[in-house]
C-alpha cells in the first residue's frame, strides 16, 4: 500500500514535493484532495503525494514515516485521533520537516502550522438551532464522532454549553459513532429505550445523523415529529446539503474543505513567504430556506471545477505536443549535424585509405623482398637435401629397399619436391620468369611410379601371408583420419605390425566408417577440411554407437589453450606434433589395455564402483561415461525383459536400442568383453540358477521360462558356466 503511495508522488527536476497524510476516505476528503490537485495547477513545481490511513492508527504513523523517508518538503496531515500519531508528527518535524495539521488537532506541539474550522462553534450553533426548533423544550440524542479525536471533543464541548442555556431540553443520551453511518446506527440498536419519544438527533457529522434515523425508521420507532441535523454540509448526491433540501435532514453544518488555501499556505511555508500559524476557516448552517441556494451554487463549482480540469488537460496535451515538437525539432538538427560529420568522415575515410593503400603497397614491396631472400636462404639446404635424395634412389640399398622403406623414402622425396615448388614460385613471381616444374599431379605420379618400377621383393624377403592373416583377425582395430595422406602413411607404417588400421581423408568421412566399422580405438588429425577433430570427437562422443571408443587427438597446435579445447571435446588423449613413434604406440597401447580393464569391471555382476579411476601404470584408468552405463543397463533390461522368448536375435536387441547388428556386437564386446549373444546366454543361465535355487520349477520348467530351445543344451551350458550339472543345483 505504501508503494503504491509513493508511486503517486511524480518525479521531475528541482520540485516540491508535499505529502497529504488524510486519517480516512471518504468524500468529504475526496472533495478536499481534489481542490489541492486543482490548486497545483497553478504551481508547476509542486508535486503531491496522498494516502489514507483508513482510520488505522498504526497504519498513518507508518505511512507518515514512509513518507517523510522518501524526501518529501513538506507535511499536510489529518490525525485521526490527537495523540496516537504525534510520534509520527514529531519524527518529521524534527527533521526539519514543516508539517502542516488541518482538520483535527494533535496534541503535538511540533507543527508549522494549523488550519480548519472551529469545532467547538460548530457545536454550540447547532445546540442553539436546535433549542430553537424544539421552542426549548424535548429530548435530545447527541452521537459523538471518533472517541479521541478534536472535532468530536470540541463540538460536544460547545453543544452541551450551549444546552446549559434551556433545562427543559433533555439530553437523553450521548453515544459513540466513530463517523461512519454504520457506527452511530449501531450505536442506537444497543438502546432499546431510546427508540422512542426523540424530538431531536444531533450527529456530530451528516453520515451518523442518517445512521440514526435508518436504525429509528427499520425498528419502527420513526416519528414523524423527529428532527436530525448533522454537520458537513457537503454537495454532491448523497451530500447534507442535498439531504436538508429533501427533508431527509432539518439541518447541517457546512465544514469547509478549502483544499485550495492548504495548499496555498504549504506553497508560501516552502517559499519563505508570511503565513497564519493558526487559520480558521469560515462556515454557515444549512437550512430549508437556503439549502437549494446552496446546492445550486455549489453544482455550479463542482462545474467550474471540471471546467478547469478540462482546461488543464487540453493545456497538458498542448504542452506535450510543443514538448514533441521541441524533440522532433532538435532530432533533425542532430540528423544534420550527424550528415555532416559523416560528409567530413567519409572524405576522411578516403584520404586515409588513399594513405593506407600507398603504405600497404609499400609494405608488399618489402614484404616480397623479405619472401625472396628467404626463398633464397631456403633454396640452398633444399638442394643439398634433394641432390643427395636422387643419389641414394640410385643405390642398390634403396632399390632393393622393404615396401615399407620405399614408402617412407618416397614420402621424404615428394614433399621435398613440394616444397622445392612453392619455392620456385615465389622466386619465379618476383622475376615474372615462367614456372618450369611439376605440378604436384606430375610429383605424385613421378615418384609413385618410382616406386612401381622397383623390382619385387624376393620370395624370402615376403612376409608369411597365411600366419600373418591369422594374427591381424585378432589385431585390434584402429581408424586414422588426417587429410594429408603422407601423414596417414606414416601413421600406418608405425601401427600396421600391432593392428589393424582403417584410413579416412576427413571427419565426416572418418565419422561415417566410425559408425560403419565401430573400431577400437581413433586418431585424428586437429586442422581437417569438411569436419574439424573437435567436431568429429563431439559426434564420435555423443553417439550412442561409438561413445565408449578412444581418442588420440594429433595435431601440431601445441599451445595449452588448444590442448584444453582438444579435452572438452570428449579426447582421451592428446599428442602434439613432432612426435616419437614409440609416444604414440605406448599411448595407443595404454589407452587399449585401460579399456580391457574397464572390461572386467564392467562385466562383474555389482561393480561397487564401475567409473572410479584406477591407477594403472601411474596414468588414471579412463572413466566409462554416464551414457556408456545408461546403454548397458538398457540392454540388460531388454535382456531380462525377454529371457522367455527363445527366438531373440542381437537384430532385434539392436533394433530395440537403434543400432545395426555391427554396432551393437562391437559396441557391447568392447564395453563387457563378451558378445550379445555370450551376454543373453549368461543372463539366461544366472536367471535359471536363482529359479533351481529357490526351487520355482521342475528343471525342464526353467529350461523353457528361461528360453532354452532343448533341456541337453541348457545342461550343457549351465555346466560350463557354474561348473555343475541342474539338477546338483
């Protein structure tokens, strides 16, 4: 509720900002707030800020303190009662704030100012009226407003001085309302006696006088002869005046709002100007006799006051159009000034890219001379490096060379050659003399053609073919993916004697027989065309089908920053280029024998911890991942789900889980060491152990719940698998 206050306040430049602390709402408030908004129309530096404490005492004193803390100048505020809010009062006073107390009083001393009608008169006039009415002689009912506060004090102080005047006029009784309708008409049901023989009813404001004639008229206690009068004398439809006019009321009392002079008096308090400390504000009876007067005169100023409202809207509207015109003014000034700074720029711009492109031609000039000295610098090694090549292609050792040193001798001989080109280039583009050498087709061609003009290696040089096959279908298997196909023969020439090894040009080519083949372990190469090694082991990683094989990632970028990016692509291992031979078998070696472990661990039955890292040979055992686990215990479900159905193949186990029956022999071999198959009958024979054991069949029962096709080749196996025949189970 208080930020919903403090959001009425407006904010601006240098400003005043005036808060109106109201003890309650209704509508004699109403009219006085709105006079103030009408009154700051003529101060365009004032800013209000109203709240209404609902006749709650503990709520005005936080609303004044969250006011006074916001920064507010000045203080208009209603006590609704004279003491329970003068610690409020006080706090803001103190601080240097002027307060203001309008309507009802405080019994603080700390104020700026007072200013409102006088209470007591007000009381002593309508005792005076009604001795009148009543010829001095009758019974009166008084009903007092909120106990505690000023107005209701002081108009029963001067009511009852002004009956000590006429002894035949009975008061019969002075109940408590709390200036609200619904008080004073409950105030009358709790006296049964006093619902008949009254003459007169004085309620201290309009709203409770009403309240006792509703509760005399529902309870059929309504004489005709019965008088009200209240006080306020507000317009409006359910105003006093209105009411006088009706016959409804005999009579009010009309208590000024005036929310023009309060304002008034804050505005001259800010601006240093002289002001009453204490200002009474004039009032008048309302009558039969002028009560349509008044009505009318007040209709007329509540028109007027729209009036005005209207009139400041129109000029508010009129303020923010010139406001807009102002801004649209000033925005095509700046697009002015902003076209001729670019103008300026844009010939700016030109005449310093006419100066870069002079230093830029410059700068070639002596970047070639630097190209060709170097060229120059280069050439002499390469030409001892290539000479000294084309005469050992002469000997008899290169000749009758192994196909693998022939290989590798062709390798060094066709990037020499290369680079002896690019070379040759750059000195023929400084010279504008023609390029007389081989395109790099004609160099590949030359010296593969070398290397099939070598004669044959003798039947004794060959190695033995048949046991050699035999050894490689046991090899594992190892996919290298590198665009430079020198590298890929000089990877294979290292690792062809311990594996089998796949070659591919790319990462999607390399991804494609990855999940074709499913290998045991990969190498690429960082910098590739198509895919890069990072992207090619994210896929290889976040495939299902080749998640669980390793990675060596290779590549000459050596910085850490590069090695940290090579990790966070899933790689489980990084070597950068030169490299040892023997580095790379002993990594391919160790990441192989960590993955034969990760095997036995994971082919227990309870594995305690199936991704804690072992020690082995002080490198730390590769961590099987989380996707890798959540595959086997899919398939294992699928397995148990089916152990009955003795026509389960790996292809639909496969199909289930959405792979080939490649991927998924491969996958699961080299996550458990065993086959699906080997896994299925496993799971079968552990299954049928548990049913013999807790005795839930006859063997020949189990044999069929289990999926055995014939109870001989259940025995068979359950055999080779425990060691013991069913039946000794």
């Amino acid at each position: 509720m208080v930020a919903a206050v403090l959001a009425s306040c407006s904010t601006g430049g240098k400003r005043y900002r005036i808060a109106v602390s109201q003890c309650s709402a209704d509508i004699w408030r109403e009219k006085q707030n709105a006079e103030m908004r009408i009154g700051s129309y003529l101060h365009d530096n004032v800013d209000l800020c109203f709240a209404s404490a609902n006749d709650n005492d503990e709520r005005q004193v936080h609303q004044i303190d969250s006011l006074v803390a916001t920064g507010i100048d000045l203080l208009i505020v209603c006590p609704n009662q004279m003491a329970t809010i003068s610690s409020a009062i006080d706090r803001a006073y103190d601080k240097g704030i002027p307060v203001i107390v309008f309507e009802r009083k405080t019994s603080s001393e700390k104020h700026t100012a007072y200013m409102g009608a006088d209470n007591y008169e007000m009381g002593r006039l309508m005792g005076n009226y009604i001795a009148t009415r009543l010829a001095g002689k009758g019974k009166v009912i008084e009903v007092m407003g909120l106990k505690g506060s000023s107005p209701a004090i002081e108009r029963h102080n001067g009511f009852v001085e002004a009956m000590r005047a006429y002894p035949n006029i009975e008061i019969v009784a002075t109940l408590q309302g709390d200036w609200t309708e619904r008080s004073a008409y409950e105030a009358v049901l709790k006296h049964d006696r006093l619902l008949t023989d009254i003459d007169f009813v004085f309620g201290q404001n309009d709203r409770m006088a009403i309240g006792v004639r509703k509760a005399l008229s529902e309870h059929g206690h309504l004489s005709p002869k019965t008088l009200f009068c209240g006080i306020d004398g507000l317009p409006g439809e359910n105003g006093g005046i209105r009411l006088v006019r009706d016959s409804i009321l005999d009579a009010s009392y009309i208590y000024p709002t005036h929310g023009d002079k309060l304002l008034e008096l804050a505005v001259d308090i800010l601006e240093g100007k002289p002001y009453d400390k204490e200002t009474l504000l004039r009032s008048a009876l309302v009558t039969s006799d002028n009560a349509g007067i008044l009505l009318m005169q007040n209709e007329e100023m509540m028109h007027q006051s729209e009036y005005v409202d209207q009139l400041h809207n129109k000029a508010s509207d009129y303020l923010q159009q010139l406001s807009t015109q102002r801004t649209v003014t000033m925005l095509a000034i700046g697009c002015a000034v902003l076209l001729l700074a670019i103008i300026v720029f844009v010939y700016m711009y030109f005449l310093q890219k006419a100066k870069i492109s002079k230093e830029r031609e410059q700068m070639n000039r002596q970047k070639l001379d630097f190209y060709t000295q170097v060229s120059h610098e280069l050439r002499t090694p390469l030409t001892l490096i290539e000479g000294p090549l084309s005469q050992l292609a002469e000997t008899a050792e290169i000749k009758t060379a192994g196909e693998e040193a022939a290989g590798m001798f062709a390798i060094v001989r066709r990037n020499t050659a290369h680079l002896t080109r690019l070379i040759n280039k750059i000195l023929d583009a400084q010279t504008g003399a023609p390029a007389e050498n081989f395109t790099p087709e004609q160099i590949d061609n030359l010296t593969l053609k070398q290397i099939q003009d070598e004669p044959p290696l003798t039947q004794s040089e060959q190695p033995e073919t048949d046991s050699q096959q035999e050894s490689q279908a046991e090899q594992p298997n190892l996919l290298i993916v590198d665009d430079n196909a020198d590298i890929r023969a000089y990877l294979k020439t290292i690792l062809q004697y311990k594996y089998n090894v796949r070659e591919a040009e790319d990462g999607k080519m390399g991804l494609d027989l990855a999940r074709e083949e499913v290998p045991d372990l990969i190498i690429s190469d960082v910098m590739m065309p198509v895919m890069n090694g990072l992207e090619f082991c994210q896929h290889v990683k976040s495939d299902v089908a080749t998640s669980h094989i390793p990675v060596i990632l290779l590549t000459a970028r050596a910085l850490s920053q590069h090695q940290i990016e090579g990790y966070e692509s899933g790689a489980d291992a990084y070597i950068t280029k030169p490299f040892s031979p023997q580095l790379l078998l002993a990594r391919v070696d160790n990441l192989l024998r960590n993955r034969h472990l990760l095997k036995d661990i994971f082919s227990k039955e309870n594995p305690a911890t199936p991704n804690a890292a072992i020690q082995e040979d002080s490198e730390p055992l590769m961590q099987i991942s989380s996707q890798d686990s959540v595959f086997i215990e899919k398939f294992k479900t699928i397995i148990n789900a089916n152990l009955s159905n003795s026509e389960l193949t790996v292809e639909d186990i496969g199909a289930e889980i959405g792979m080939s029956r490649v991927q998924l022999y491969r996958k699961i071999k080299a996550l458990t060491g065993l086959s699906p198959n080997e896994q299925l009958r496993k799971a079968r024979l552990e299954k049928a152990r548990e049913l013999l054991i807790a005795k839930s069949g006859t063997v020949s029962e189990i044999v069929y719940q289990v999926g055995f096709s014939t109870p001989s080749y259940f025995s068979k196996c359950f055999k080779e698998e425990f060691g013991c025949s069913p039946n000794e189970v």
